[in-house]
C-alpha cells in the first residue's frame, strides 16, 4: 500500500477533498440502496397480503364453496346424562329415539396375588418356566410369543404381552398382573396361553379363552378375575344396534353414550326409557358462516383497495443511517410508513386482483333458469365510494345497515338450498379465479398471487448493482489518494530541488 502523504507539502486536506470527492459518487450508490430497500419493502407488502389471501383461499372460501357447509343441523336432547349427540349435515331432521342398554367396556384381567418375592426382574426359570417353554398372547389374527430362554424375566413377560397388542404390567407393589384390550368390544378380545400352565399360575394367571366371560382359578389369598369384553347395545328408531365403542355413529348422528337407560335390551320401548333426540336445521350457523366469510372477504379487499388508492409519496425517500440519527423514532416510523404505503399504488397485479374479487361476487348464479345474485339474499354495496365492500342487511353489527330487514335469515328459513346453491356458485368462481391465478409462472411460484420471482431477480440484481458500484468506489478512491499523493510527491521533490538551487546560489555570490 502506497504511503499517503495528505498534504504535508501542499498544506491541502486532501483526505477531506476525497471524501467530498468520493460523497458526489455515491450518492449513485444511494439511489440504488434505496431502490433496493423499497423492492424489498415491496416484497414484505406482498408476503403478508398473499399470507392472507392464501388462508382465506383455503380456508372460509373453500368451505362457503361447499355446498354441503350449508346442511348445519342441531341437536337437542331429553336426556344428556345418558348420551351427547351431534349431528353431521346428512342427519335426518325430526325426532328420532334412543335407548341404552348396554355399554362397550374392554376386556382386562386382574392376575392374583403372587409369591412375595417375585419382582420385575425374577428370572421366569424360578418360577418353574424351562427353557422352550411359550407364553403365547392372540389379539384378532395376530398371535405373539415369548420363548423362555435361560434369562427371561417377569419385565420380559409385560414386554411380550404389550408389542402382542394388549396393555400389560406387573405391579411390584400390589405383586399382580394387569392386562387389558387396547379398545373396547367384543371384536378386540384377546386370548393367553402357556405351553406350562403350571408355571403360568405361579405369574398369579391361567389360560384365557375367547368369548370367556370368567376363570375359575384361585391362588394365594386372591384370585385372578377376568371382566369379558362388551359391545355396546343401543336401540335406535326401535332398531337394535351393537357397536364396539360408545362413540357410534348413524343416520348422520355421533352418539357418545354414557350410561344405560333401562336393564334390558329389547326393542321393546317405554317413555321412561326413550332418550329423543330432535334435529332441526340450525340456520343461525349458516348465517354466522356466511357473515364469516364476508368479513373476511371485506377486511382483504379494503386492505387492497387502501394499498391501491394511497397517496404518492414523492419527495420520500428511505433515510440515511445519518439522516434517521437526526431524527426520533416516531418520525423515522412515519416517514417510511408513507412510503411503504405507496408502494402498490396503482400496482397493476393488485389493481387485477381487485377486480377478479369484485367481479366474481357480484355476479349471477342461476338457479331453477332463474338469476340470483348477493343482492337476492340482501347482500350487497351501500356505497360506491366503499369500492366493493358488502354489507349484510340487518347485521347488528354493522351500524351501516342494522336497521334494515334480515334477508339473508329470512332466506336460510324458506329457502337454505336456493342460499346454499347461489353463495356456492359465486365462492367457486372465485375459487377457481384464484386458483388460476396461483399456478406457477415464469414471474410467480405456485400458490401465489404476486410476482414474487421478478422481485426477488430485482433485489439480486440491485445486490450485485451496489456490490460492483462499491468495488468501483474502492477503485476510484484509491486512484485520488495515489494521484494526491503524487502530487504531494512531484511538490516535495521540487521544494526539495528549489532549495538546493537556492543554496547553491547562495553560495556562489
């Protein structure tokens, strides 16, 4: 590195006159960050706005597409201490009947009481088990076995019986056994033998059957108890029915049942033993769906339409770290908020997405060869200057238009299927506008709504703008220190040869 001599000769401040120098330069520098900053600002905007739209996308739009998101029903029982019922769109309304008179319980067995000295860890060899000897566990088709082996434990036996399908543990406190069917019912019973019965008592067990309902076996002070697997046993609509858990599900009905209703468990039905169960459509749910979606549809499209319609902000440019030191943080927060505003002014790909939401809601569906469309159902714009925002009339939450009639309610009660079939057909235009508009580009990635390609090859290319910008300021601000200091070098020289003259002469007179 050459030495620099900042105007020693010269009585110059050369370093300040490069700096003054090097400063007009970058204020090309400066244009490019800030173009740099304002893309990258740009591209957070669009994040969040695509994050957005996607959910809605996804979510409330896909659902109010659905026709079948229309057939809300709503149950109300005479007896929800026996059973909790709700009920799926394809439930039948009306009244319907219930009785319980059995519930579905797993089958478990309680081994007796053991030798006292018998503990997780006893080698199975001490309690009579040879080796070749089996303790074999059959859990439907599946059977599992543990061959004794010379270092087989009691923990060995719970391993075997857990991987063979069935909860198992050996209490060392309570020096017992404890098995039992993973799920309730008859269905997933379990069976357990030994090549030594013998042995296989000495554990506190005996050989279980299928479809046993008890053991007669006793050992100790206790005896090993086996409670048989049970199905549940309803009669619906004075139908019998069995089913393997207490969640069932029919006629478009989840049943949770609790408790019986009555000892038996014939058809037979009396009005003290009959749960009823009235189904009716709920339209209110429906309504508050609707209202859903068109909130969320109303808070997307004014969040667009402010970014469309904002105020330019010429004259505002991102600060300077110097700049922003000279201000608070408030000001600094305000000053890019206006240009952050701004930035999708007039964007034409938002401008396009405005016009894809309106147009597709305010559309027509028609129905029976009739035409309907949100306005049918008193859903519509009250002022031109909302730019597309819809009201529901009757909203009580909406003070604009709480006063007027509940149309869309008066609807869902006359008519849900002509409601169902309208909001559907324009939700799925609108589905499928944006699906369209999500495919992937050579701009765009899939499933997103901006060009998010073009903006990221924008930031690159201003990355490597400034990245070759700032190699070239190096290279210009060493070429002005080497030239000064030649300078500095050329005046030293000649002061240096001037003096010599000088003396020279002097001398010489």
């Amino acid at each position: 590195m050459a030495i620099k001599l900042s105007g020693l000769v010269s009585n110059m401040d050369t370093d300040s006159i490069v700096k003054q120098l090097m400063s007009a330069q970058r204020l090309k520098a400066t244009k490019i960050e800030n173009k740099k900053t304002t893309t990258e600002w740009k591209q957070d905007i669009w994040k969040d706005l695509n994050s957005k739209i996607y959910s809605f996308y996804t979510g409330t739009l896909s659902k109010v597409k659905l026709q079948s998101s229309y057939n809300t029903n709503k149950v109300t029982s005479s007896d929800e201490n026996n059973a909790t019922v709700t009920a799926g769109s394809s439930a039948t309304t009306g009244t319907h009947t219930l009785k319980i008179s059995q519930l579905a319980s797993a089958q478990n067995v309680t081994g007796a009481v053991v030798d006292s000295g018998v503990t997780g860890t006893t080698n199975l060899s001490s309690l009579g088990y040879a080796v070749g000897d089996k303790i074999s566990v059959k859990v439907g088709s599946k059977t599992t076995t543990l061959d004794i082996t010379e270092t087989s434990t009691v923990n060995d036996v719970v391993s075997k019986l857990k991987s063979g399908g069935v909860n198992a543990s050996f209490d060392a406190t309570q020096k017992r056994f404890f098995i039992s069917s993973k799920q309730s019912g008859s269905a997933n019973a379990f069976e357990l033998t030994s090549s030594n019965t013998t042995a296989l008592a000495k554990l506190g067990l005996n050989s279980i059957e299928l479809d046993a309902d008890s053991v007669p076996f006793a050992t100790g002070t206790a005896s090993m108890t086996l409670n048989a697997p049970k199905d549940a046993k309803f009669v619906y609509n004075g139908v019998e029915m069995t089913s393997s858990s207490n969640l069932v599900n029919v006629n478009g009905l989840s049943i949770t049942l609790k408790s019986v209703t009555d000892g038996s468990d014939t058809a037979s039905e009396s009005d003290d033993e009959v749960i009823n169960l009235n189904i009716t459509n709920d339209t209110s749910a429906t309504y508050d769906m609707v209202k859903g979606f068109i909130k969320e549809y109303n808070d997307i499209l004014k969040q667009m339409n402010t970014y469309y319609d904002a105020d330019p902000a010429k004259g505002y440019d991102p600060l300077t770290d110097d700049q922003k030191e000279a201000m608070s943080d408030s000001e600094v927060e305000k000053w890019e908020a206006k240009i952050k505003d701004s930035l999708l002014r007039r964007d034409d790909n938002l401008g396009s997405l405005i016009n894809t939401m309106r147009t597709s809601m305010n559309g027509v569906v028609k129905v029976d060869g009739k035409s309907y469309s949100l306005s049918s159902f008193g859903i519509s714009s009250v002022s031109y200057t909302e730019n597309g925002l819809l009201h529901i009339n009757g909203d009580e939450d909406d003070s604009l238009v709480s006063g007027e009639d509940k149309d869309l309610m008066k609807a869902l009660e006359e008519n849900p299927d002509k409601v169902a079939q309208v909001l559907s057909g324009l939700a799925t235009n609108l589905y499928s506008k944006f699906s369209e508009g999500m495919k992937s580009s050579s701009l765009r990635s899939v499933l997103t709504l901006y060009n998010d390609k073009e903006i990221k090859k924008q930031i690159d290319g201003y990355t490597d703008d400034l990245a070759t910008f700032e190699d070239k300021m190096n290279d210009m601000e060493e070429r002005y220190n080497k030239q000064f200091t030649a300078m500095e070098t050329a005046m030293s020289k000649m002061n240096s040869q001037s003096s010599s003259l000088s003396a020279m002469l002097g001398t010489s007179s």
